[in-house]
C-alpha cells in the first residue's frame, strides 16, 4: 500500500496508454474465440456455435501446410540474419563519416527506399529482372552470364526476397542506432586514443557496448516476428513457378479464404501464428533477463 | 454481469425496433421498366460499392444523377477501389455494424455466410411485383438466375452483367511483321507453331542487335494463356468445363490438358514461346511492345490498339482499317477441331440489399431501374445526343470531349462507374477499326460461356472449401513445371492425375456439376 | 615501428572499409531514386522502352498532372499533415508518460504493466472486433479513427523504455535527495536526457502516419477525411489495369507507368524535406552525452 500511494505519480503517468491498451487491445481479444467457432456475422464475437479444433485440424491436414509455415520461418529467418545486422553495421559507417554534409546526405538518402511502396518495389524488381530487357539481365550478361528467369526460379525466391528487404530497411532501421552512438559519451573514445586504441577495437570494444541495450530489446522484438512474413511483398512477388519456396502461410490462407469469408479459419491460424512468435519471445526474453539487464518484460 | 448484458441487449432491441417504427411510411409508384421509380417523399439510400475508375465523387456523376431526377431517391454513396474494397466490406458486413443500405458483395457470398447470417433481404416478392428489367436480363442471360437465387429459393442479389460474347480475349498479330515476311495469318495451332517458327528464324527483327525478341509471348495474367487451351476444348480458366449434354468435366486431368501442355512445352523449350509467363508483368509486357520483341499475344481484344500504339506511336488504326500494329485474329483451330473463345462469366458483380435497409422495396425499385436499357447504354458509351449522336447513315458520332475523355471527363461523369447494376458489351462504335467490328461478327458464333457462379447446397460449398485451394495450388504448380520443362508430363502423367484425384478433382467436379444443374 | 605500422595499416583499412560501404550504400539507394524520379518526368514510351537511366527522355508532365487532377488533392494532403502532427504529439505524450514510469526499477506495477503492454504485441483480437470497438466508441468516420486506435506502438514504448533506462541512477537519485517529485524528475531531467531517442520515435510515429493506410481505408469513408496515402494508393493501383474499352488511344491512358512514379515522388519529398530538422537532434545529443560525464 506504501508502494502504491510513492508510486501514484508513476501510475497517473501510464494511465493513458493504459487506457488505450485496455479500449483498444484487450477488449477486442475476447474475439479469438472464434478461433474454435463457427462465426456467424454481423452477431456479435460471440455468436456462433463451438467447432473445437476444427479449423486448426483444417489447416493442419491440408497437404501444403507443412510447406507453408517452414517457407514462413525460414524467410523470416533469413531476413533476421541478415537484415538485422545491416543496419547496426551501417550506423557505424555513418558515424564515422567526418565531414558533416555528406554525413547528412548519405543518411538521408539511405532511407528513401523505405518510402518506395511495396507494389512499386517489386515492380520495379520485376522490369529490372526481365530476360530480355532488364537492366539487371544487362548487367549479368555483360559480366558473362546468362539471362535467367530469377523471379520464376523457387532457388533464387529467399535471395530476392531478403535482398530487398535489406534494400528497403537498413537506411531507415539504422537511425536508432545512429542516435544510440552519437549519444555516446565522447570522453571515453578520447580517452581510449590516447591509450592508442585501434579502430576495429573502438567500435567492437566501445561502440557495440555501448549500444548493446538497445540491440538486445531491437534483437528480441524481431524475434517474435519469426513466423510472420509481409503477406503483401510475398503476394507480389511470387507465382506458382516459386510456391516451392515463396508460398507462406498468411498467402495460402488469403487463397483459402478466396472462396469463402471464413472469419474462424483466418482468426485460427492467426493465433497459431501469434503463439509461435510469443513462444520465441519468451523463450529468447528469459534468455537476455540471466545474460544482461535489457528484458522486454 | 449477466444482468447488464441483458439489460443492454434489451435496449438494443428496443432501439432497433424504435428505429424500425420511425421509419417513415413511402409509397413508391414504379410501373415499368423505362419510366423512373417516383416516391411519395424524399428518401436517402446509402450505397457502399467499388469501382476502378479513380473518380470517387459520387455527387460528379452526372449520369446516375440525371438517372435519379424526379424520383425523391437520393443516394450517398460511400465508393472504394476495388483493390481496397474487400477489406472494408468484409469487415463490416461481419462486424454488422456500419452497415449501408445497398452493398456490392465481392466474391458473391459463395457460401452463403452473410446470407445465412440474415445480413441480405429477401428479394423474391419486389422482384415479382417490380421487377421489370431483372426480368428481361433473366430472359436473356438464364444462367443468372443461380447466381442471384440461393440454394434455398431466396433472390438476394441484383447483377451487375458482363456481356463480352462478341470479343474478350483473343489472339493478336504483329501485323507488319507477318505481311512484310510473307507468313500466313494462322488458323490452326499447328499454323501458328509454323508461324511462330518463322519467326523465330527471322531472328533480330528489331535490328538493335540483341536476341531480345519473342515470337509468342505470356504475361503472367495466366488467364490468357489459358485461353489458348479453349482449341483443345478446355477451359482453364474456371478447370472445369461443361459438354453439351451438360455433363462437367475437370479440364486439368483431361487427356486433351496433356496435350495442350505438351504443345506449349514444345514451344517454350524451343523458344518460340516465353517460359516466365508466370513472373512477366504487364509492365513488362507493355515494355516488350514499345521495343518490338514480341511477335503475338493473347490479350483483351480492345487493348491491340493500346499495344499497337507502344509499337508505332501515333499509329491511326482506322486509316488502315485496323490492319497494322497488333491485329485481332480469330480463334485457332486445335487438333480435334474444336474451335472456340470463352468468354467470362455474365455474372460479375452483385448487389443485395441489407438487413438495416428501411425501405427495401425502394432499393429494389432503383437497383432494377439502373438495368434501364438507356441507363445501361449511357454509362456505358455516354449520352445519346450529348456525348454522341447519329449521322445521317446511322453511325454514332462521338463529340471530342467524351473520346478524349479530358480532365477524365468519361470517369467524372460515372461513365462504366461498375458502382451499381449494369450491362458491359461491346456497342459498336463509329471509330471502330472495319477489321475490329468484322471480327466481332464472326467471333460470337463460337464464343462459349464458362460454367458461371451460382449458389449450391451446403455440402458442395464445404467441399469447394475443403479442396479447391490445395487443388488449384498443384495444379499451377504444375503447369508451370510441365510448360517450363522441370516435370515431364509424358512420365509423370499417370501420378499428375492420381494426385489431382487425392486432392478432391472428383469432388470439385461435383460442385460445378451441381452449379450447372442449379443454373438451368 | 611495427606498432606504428601495424596501427596505421589498420585504420587504413577501416576507412577504406568505411568509404567504400558509405558509398556502396549511397549508390545503391540512391539510383533506384533518380530512376523513379527520371521517369515520372518522362514519356510513357520511353518509360516502357527502357531508355530511362538518369535523365528523363522526352519530358512531359502528365503523370503529375494526372496526379494533381484531382481537386481534393490538396485535401487530402492537408489531413495527411493533421493526422500525422496531431498524432505524433499524442502519440508521443502517451509513449513517453507510458515508457518512463516502466524504466524506474523501483516501480511496483513495472513487472506486469510490461507484460501487459507486450503480450498486445502478440495477441490480438483481429481486425473485426477492433472494428466493433472502433466504431462503437463513435470513432468511424472521425478524425480520430487516425489518432487513438494507434495511441502507443509498443514496440517504440519499449525502444523509449530502454533510453529512459540508460539514464544513470546516480542523476535521479541526486534529485531525489534534493527532493524532486517524479513529475518534476521527468520533466527536467529524464526527458532531456534521451533527446536523441525522442528525436527518433518522433519520426518513427511520423512516418507509420505519414504512411498510414489501413485504418484509413476502414474507418474513413468520407473523402473530406481521407488522408493523401488513400488517394495515391488508388492512383497507383489503378495504373495496374489496362484500359479494355476505348479503341482509340489517349494519352492519359498511357500515363500509367509515370503515374505509378509520380506517387512515390509525392510521398517521398515532403518527408525528405522535414527529416534535416529532426536530423538536429541527432547530433545535439553528442552535448548531451558530454553533460551526462
């Protein structure tokens, strides 16, 4: 009770975001039950008779299931292996631009292609890409290679897929670190020149520590996206030439749902999905809690 | 807990039946199919609908709005595009709330759930006592009725008719190309594959010194391949296709599918035909027309002019009477002499009236008004002696306003606006091309319709959603591998079908058997 | 001597290294910008050719003029600029008032408020009760559809909650002593502390409303509500479908391909031509730091 009138202050600070996360998160969660529901709409989240598992059991014993979700992972795999190094690395090659103005300039330009829509983008890779007339085709052939189909080419799906996202992200996703690093204090790199320290040994010994809070929390939150993948990007990039590797599990859904306006399907596989990433969350939070001190919870 | 939920429910349903018994009474006098509804006072119907024009100002429409003169209706129109649409009526039809009183229902409602759900009236009654032109569109289209009639007898919706009998999609020739090397429109498949082959030889025929043409080329609106299929007597685009004693058959474990693929197989490999049609986008596509790479495609007949113009810019197709740039040529004869296009199904876009509608048969009077055969002609080519008039042999003179269609002059004022009941077909026009409107002529005696939409008993609407997505996922899967070479579908063929079995084919077709019995 | 070199050799790689990423970054985001600006500006024709690398061939302006034909463009511009002023400083008050009292290690109700805060990040309850709550709040077809359903990101409350905790115990503690209350704490030294990271989620809330797009579409149905993502997305989607009906060619139907370009040229700049004043506080955090020693 002493705790809780020291900390009234504290409580009346939060109570707004409190509030929009009761009204507009918690609320509504009731409505994942109609993961075991049949939903009738317009009724209500609670209208409807209970299914159990059946729209798990559904998905479960369709032949391309399987397929689905380990396309799902290993894209969202792919793209956190390499993807969220990227940025850190570039926030330290920015850093370390002397001259101010062309600090500013590569900075700013680095994010444009995260305001490129995603439909423009993949256009764009698309006519880059063609056998014939690509820019890209151009490029290969004159350094010797062949003309390829790559966007038609399950092999070459994951490559393309985390090279734009890569693409689209580092410039943008690198101004957290850059603010992180530029927050150092900058008597400790003065004092570590004058014990003529190297400059690998600087950014790995004070840079990377110095920031390392903020990688850890960054690092857990794209963990729990390790069973999503943009439905948008893979549903303009892919063609039945590359379900093999391309087709995931919220693009076979939407061809699921085509046919029908199946609420419960939707909802049900959605929560398989969330359990999933909340699993890796949790997992890698409890890990980072014994490691360091940075924890989302 | 239990006690606020009931009392809350109580006063919802006194609150919707409050607002049930203040809606004011209306008479609507509506006495045939060319006069207007009139009624007794001034109402507002809400629409909420989509088109994909970019002009979303439903007050500009003129069209609509002179339609609506003198009728007391007055209709606030809540417009989306299409490729946003789904969402937001998805979500408030399920939701139930923020409903309109007039809905386009994309993807039809297939299995009923908003229907079942009581979220549509029951048309049955209005359309007996008013429904003039639903009348005469039944009459002309029969297949309609199933698709606008559930398994259960109730009429939900009002169509929105997409009539391309005449020309959808068909082959298209580089005109010069053919005239200037001596080949031979073909007739055939087996002409085209020579044709194609002399192309192939001619090599470089754009002269910029790269092997960037392509005799036939795919983009990947798959559909148009698939409309090659339709001289083998498949029709691949619905996967199932109806004979004449009405018996359906699956058209992707047809022997007949084998060959087909087998054929194009034969073009890819030797490179008469693009193998990445399934990543080629109309981009691209368009891009290949601009550079002179591509010898012939199948794509919309009324877009040769638009490809023609990317190859020749500025080319005036009417001077050559059509005869340049990429011209329209007629259906190929398969191996087995079938002979045919398909077209699309009739039954596009449907509208129901919802349950928080207050004066229903007032909706249903306007829905079936906006059938109006002058309405239906004016959104759809503009105004008679406004837009355009008759010379005096006849022929419709279009003003320069509604052709170059300035400032989107057409859009603005609701012209093919799709954002309610109508009819799309080609009216022959005065600046047609003669090689155009000669085509369409003869095109129509072989044009055959798809199996259409139409409601069926809910154990068929379970299995289609059982099997159909993992079944339509092989299949391309499939035809894509076969086309392109990776599958051979010689070996593999006894499997192909096996598997096809495994995945429902039988059951499919089951449905689209019982979607052809509930249209007759 | 061999220190000498040995140190030298490698700083000497480490800028190569750090020019020659510098300019690989920059080579790479950048030219896919010239292309998409060299084609708004030109023909449709040579967009499709192909012959567009750097400049635009024959220049025209109809993408743009197709774009600007629309007479509530400047409406729809004028929301997208409330929404994403008006939102951010919401958005910001929550995030900040939300993250610091979830930083105090002393705090009773940190462990389950971040709990609370970060299960939402995993479960929600789907777009159809969110739009029953939306709208039975009276938010649908209210300017506020674009401000409340997206008060806090978690994850940027937690990005903020981490700065709030680099603070150095020490700091707040003197103030205690010297018998700060919390408000005053925050006011006065928290918050200045982390202007860098404030600096950050500012934009980051600025662009997810620049960009926003969903909600839009669902809750705004009005057009004198609609924000200019809605209006460029219809433009941009409507580019993908060929004109079927008109035998005759107009050229605003071959605009298609600039019209496409145009939209991302409209929905880069204004952005572009903010970010040098956030950019600022970027480096005003190096006094910040010296403070903080």
């Amino acid at each position: 009770m002493k705790a809780w009138r020291r900390d009234c202050p504290l409580y009346l600070m939060a109570l707004p975001a409190v509030l929009f996360y009761i009204i507009f998160c918690y609320v509504p969660m009731p409505g994942l039950v109609v993961s075991f529901k049949e939903y009738i709409p317009g009724s209500g989240m609670f209208s409807g008779e209970w299914v159990g598992l059946r729209w798990f059991d559904e998905f479960f014993r369709s032949p391309f299931a399987w397929r689905t979700i380990r396309n799902t992972f290993l894209l969202a795999f792919y793209t956190l292996l390499f993807s969220f190094p990227i940025p850190i690395i570039f926030a330290v090659v920015v850093t370390e631009i002397r001259n101010m103005k062309i600090r500013r300039i590569v900075q700013t330009v680095s994010y444009i292609p995260y305001f490129v829509s995603t439909v423009v983008m993949v256009g764009m890779l698309k006519s880059f890409l063609d056998m014939r007339t690509g820019i890209l085709t151009q490029l290969i052939v004159a350094l010797g290679g062949q003309p390829h189909d790559y966007m038609g080419d399950a092999n070459s799906f994951r490559f393309l897929y985390v090279a734009t996202d890569i693409w689209q992200h580092f410039g943008f996703n690198s101004i957290i670190y850059i603010a992180a690093i530029v927050g150092i204090d900058p008597t400790l790199y003065e004092a570590s020149k004058l014990d003529g320290i190297k400059k690998f040994q600087e950014v790995w010994y004070i840079t990377i520590p110095m920031i390392r809070d903020t990688i850890v929390i960054l690092f857990i939150l794209a963990l729990g996206s390790l069973m999503s993948v943009g439905f948008e990007k893979v549903y303009m990039m892919y063609s039945p030439a590359t379900y093999a590797t391309a087709d995931v599990i919220s693009t076979y859904v939407y061809r699921k749902g085509i046919e029908s306006h199946n609420l419960g399907y939707a909802t049900a596989v959605g929560m398989f999905n969330s359990v999933i990433n909340f699993i890796f969350v949790f997992i890698a939070n409890t890990m980072c809690r014994r490691v360091s001190n940075a924890s989302l919870w | 807990m239990k006690k606020l939920v009931a009392l809350l429910l109580a006063f919802a349903l006194c609150a919707t039946m409050a607002s049930f018994a203040m809606a004011d009474e209306v008479e609507i006098v509506y006495t045939g199919e060319a006069n207007k509804p009139i009624v007794s006072s001034p109402i507002t119907l809400k629409i909420l609908s989509a088109t994909s024009n970019n002009v979303y100002d439903w007050d500009s429409m003129r069209y609509f709005r002179e339609a609506l003169e003198g009728t007391n209706i007055t209709i606030e129109a809540e417009l989306y595009h299409w490729s946003n649409y789904a969402d937001v009526m998805t979500t408030r039809l399920a939701a139930g709330v923020d409903m309109p009183d007039i809905v386009f229902v994309d993807g039809n409602d297939a299995d009923g759930a908003f229907y079942n759900a009581g979220l549509f009236v029951p048309m049955n009654e209005y359309a007996e006592e008013w429904g003039f032109n639903q009348k005469k569109f039944l009459e002309q289209y029969p297949t309609m009725k199933g698709a606008i009639t559930t398994a259960t007898g109730d009429q939900i919706f009002l169509p929105y008719v997409t009539d391309d009998s005449d020309l959808g999609r068909c082959l298209m020739i580089h005109y010069k190309l053919f005239e200037d090397n001596g080949i031979q429109i073909p007739t055939t498949t087996d002409e085209l594959y020579d044709a194609l082959k002399v192309l192939k030889e001619l090599g470089d025929w754009n002269g910029n010194g790269l092997a960037d043409e392509t005799p036939f080329l795919f983009c990947n609106d798959i559909y148009m391949l698939y409309q090659l299929g339709c001289a083998w007597g498949l029709n691949l685009e619905t996967g199932w296709h109806v004979n004449d004693e009405g018996i359906v058959s699956c058209d992707w474990i047809d022997p007949a599918y084998k060959d087909f693929v087998v054929y194009l197989n034969k073009l890819a490999s030797e490179g008469l035909m693009n193998d990445d049609f399934a990543t080629v986008t109309s981009d691209q596509q368009l891009a290949g027309f601009a550079a002179d790479i591509i010898g012939a495609t199948i794509s919309w007949g009324g877009c040769s002019a638009w490809f023609s113009d990317l190859l020749e810019p500025g080319i005036d197709l009417l001077s050559v009477g059509g005869r340049g740039g990429y011209m329209n040529i007629d259906a190929l004869e398969g191996p087995t002499g079938e002979k045919c296009f398909y077209s699309r199904d009739v039954f596009q876009r449907a509208f129901a009236i919802t349950r928080d509608c207050k004066y229903p048969e007032v909706a249903y009077c306007l829905l079936d008004y906006m059938l109006n055969d002058d309405i239906v002609r004016t959104v759809w080519i503009g105004k008679e002696n406004g837009d355009w008039s008759y010379d005096a042999d006849g022929n419709m003179v279009f003003t320069e306003q509604y052709i170059l269609n300035e400032d989107n002059y057409q859009w603005n004022n609701g012209a093919n606006a799709e954002v309610l009941p109508g009819l799309q077909k080609t009216f022959y026009r005065a600046e047609t091309p003669e090689a155009y409107t000669d085509l369409q002529k003869t095109v129509g005696d072989h044009t055959k319709r798809p199996i259409g939409f139409a409601f069926v008993a809910p154990e068929y609407t379970e299995k289609l959603n059982t099997y159909k997505a993992d079944f339509d996922t092989y299949v391309q899967e499939s035809f894509n591998a076969f086309v392109k070479g990776t599958r051979d579908v010689e070996a593999e063929w006894d499997s192909y079908v096996e598997y096809c079995k495994a995945l429902g084919a039988d059951e499919l077709t089951s449905v689209y058997q019982a979607r052809v019995d509930a249209s007759k | 001597m061999k220190t000498f070199c040995r140190r030298f050799n490698s700083d000497i790689v480490f800028r190569i290294l750090v020019v020659t990423l510098a300019v690989l970054a920059f080579a790479v985001t950048l030219y896919p910008f010239i292309y998409v600006v060299a084609v708004s500006f030109s023909s449709a024709q040579a967009g499709y050719s192909g012959k567009v690398y750097l400049w635009p061939v024959e220049p025209t302006l109809i993408g743009y003029g197709e774009a600007f034909s629309d007479k509530a463009m400047l409406t729809y511009y004028g929301n997208t600029i409330y929404y994403t002023i008006v939102g951010t400083a919401f958005n910001m008050m929550a995030t900040v008032l939300l993250a610091y009292p979830l930083s105090r290690p002393t705090f009773s109700g940190r462990k389950f408020l971040n709990f609370f805060i970060a299960f939402t990040m995993y479960f929600g309850g789907g777009m159809i009760p969110v739009y029953l709550v939306v709208s039975g709040v009276g938010l649908f077809n209210s300017r506020w559809a674009m401000i409340l359903p997206t008060l806090v990101s978690t994850y940027n409350a937690m990005i903020c909650r981490s700065a709030f905790s680099g603070i150095p115990d020490e700091l707040i503690e003197s103030a205690q002593i010297d018998g700060a209350n919390e408000f005053r704490i925050f006011r006065s030294i928290a918050i200045r502390l982390i202007t860098p990271t404030l600096a950050v989620l500012t934009l980051y809330y600025a662009v997810g409303h620049w960009n926003e797009f969903f909600n839009a579409n669902l809750y705004l149905s009005k057009a004198e509500l609609q924000p200019m993502q809605l209006y460029l997305r219809r433009l941009l989607m409507q580019a993908f479908i060929p004109p079927n009906k008109n035998i005759k060619v107009e050229a605003q139907e071959m605009a298609t391909l600039q019209i496409r370009y145009v939209t991302i040229v409209l929905t880069i700049l204004p952005i572009l031509a903010v970010y040098p004043f956030i950019q600022k506080y970027f480096v005003k955090g190096i006094m910040l730091g010296a403070v903080k020693g």
